[in-house]
C-alpha cells in the first residue's frame, strides 16, 4: 500500500530523519523497516545532487522518499519532485495560503502551478504520461507546524485541498512561543494538544518528532493519539548507541 494511501486512511507510519549525505545511511535505514525516510535538506549541508541519490536508493527499497525543504519555494519543490522524490514536507508553514503554495508547487497545472520539465521523476523524458498519474495518485504533501502563528490557523491550513499530513517541529514551536527547548512548558504542551485536537477533528493524520531514539516516547505520542510520527534521525541514533554501548564497556572493565 502505497504512503499517500495510509495517510487517507489514518494508518499509523513511523518514519525517521536522514541528515548525512551518503546513500549507505539511506540503506541501512530503509532496511530497517521505517515507512518513510525524510532527507533534511534544511538543517544539512545535503545539495540536491546528494538527494538525488539517497532519493534512487530509497526507490530501490521501496521507502518513500520525501524532502525537507529549506523553505516553501517553488522552486526548490519543483527541484526535488524532479529529482524523483515521493513528497515534500514543508517548513514554517503559517496560514493555508501557505499551505497552497506547497500543493501548488508540486502539482501540475490545473490542479498546481508546478513547471514541466524533464527529468529523473519523468524518466528523464521517457514516461512523462505515467509520471503525471503517478503524482495525482502518489505524492505527499507533510506541513510543518512549527510556529504559534500555524496553531492559531490550524483549522484553515488543514482544510486545504492536497495536504496530506502534518507534523509538529516542537523546538521551533516552543522558540516562536518565546520559550526555546522548553518543550514541557505548559503553553507549549497546551499548543501541540491543540494541534493534534484538530487533526483528529479533520481527520487528517499528523504527528510529531520525537528527537531522542527513545521507544518509550514514541509509544507515549502513538497513544495519545499521533499517527504520523518522526523516529529521531540518523545522528542521534548513532551518537546515542555509540555513547551507550562505550560506557556499558568501560564500566565493565
């Protein structure tokens, strides 16, 4: 079943970050079992060409592949979708005329205002035809909720035709909120409560990123109710595994 389908359908899917631009991080990650993999080209020195790869990699696992932009530009979503990827997820955004931009940017005319051109997602020229009912049938849209602005229009942003999914970014939101990483603040919490109220409300499915690789935590966002959640990313999960297996070692020695 592909993704776009199990976000009709509120299914629950666990994704995760990928921050480091080689396509064996990639692999080993979607072999994992994850359903979906984020190429963070916001907070990375990943370049497109990079993406691309890690975007190839992905296809032949069979993981969706959906890319964090820098911001909510056309031409960036315009890029990536060429480059093959299943979706975008889209930062900051604000209000549904942002959330506008972002669809129309990945579709094409009439529905999107996306240029044509033709590239890897086209094969390279080769099945433009088959490329256009893959998007109608398969691309993701994932809004980013990552600031109080977004909370106080989650009705509206939700309401917009082509949204797929959101996802609550909890450090930006807590910063916008005047409160950075303080991520217990009962304001905060009361925001992201919010969030998820009016997601089940729109029955749209949306989530959170649980930044520490930490399964407890995760099963805490699952139960109250999240359905669309990022499992930490690529460095913390390394940073945290090597930083507990060394000192399980060196206490025993």
């Amino acid at each position: 079943m592909q993704l776009k389908t199990k976000l009709a359908n509120s299914e629950l899917t666990i994704g995760s970050w990928i921050t480091l631009g080689h396509p064996a991080i990639a692999e080993i990650m979607a072999a994992a079992g994850f359903d979906w993999l984020v190429l963070d080209m916001e907070h990375s020195v990943m370049e497109l060409g990079e993406a691309q790869a890690i975007i190839q990699v992905l296809d032949k696992q069979q993981c969706p592949a959906i890319v964090r932009l820098t911001s909510n530009h056309p031409d960036q979503i315009k890029r990536v979708m060429d480059a093959g990827a299943t979706g975008v997820m889209v930062p900051m955004v604000k209000s549904a005329a942002d959330a506008r931009v972002a669809v129309q940017g990945v579709y094409y005319p009439p529905r999107g205002q996306r240029g044509v051109g033709l590239a890897r997602a086209q094969g390279y020229g080769a099945s433009f035809p088959a490329y256009q009912q893959w998007l109608e049938e398969n691309a993701v849209v994932v809004v980013m909720i990552e600031h109080v602005d977004a909370v106080n229009s989650i009705d509206a942003i939700l309401a917009v035709p082509g949204v797929d999914a959101y996802i609550i970014g909890p450090y930006d939101l807590s910063g916008s909120m005047g409160r950075p990483g303080d991520l217990n603040h009962p304001e905060v919490q009361a925001a992201i409560e919010a969030v998820l109220t009016a997601g089940q409300s729109a029955k749209k499915p949306g989530g959170i990123h649980v930044i520490e690789p930490d399964p407890d935590a995760l099963q805490q966002r699952i139960k109250a109710g999240f359905n669309f959640l990022g499992y930490a990313l690529d460095i913390r999960i390394l940073d945290s595994i090597c930083r507990n297996h060394m000192q399980q070692i060196r206490a025993s020695l």
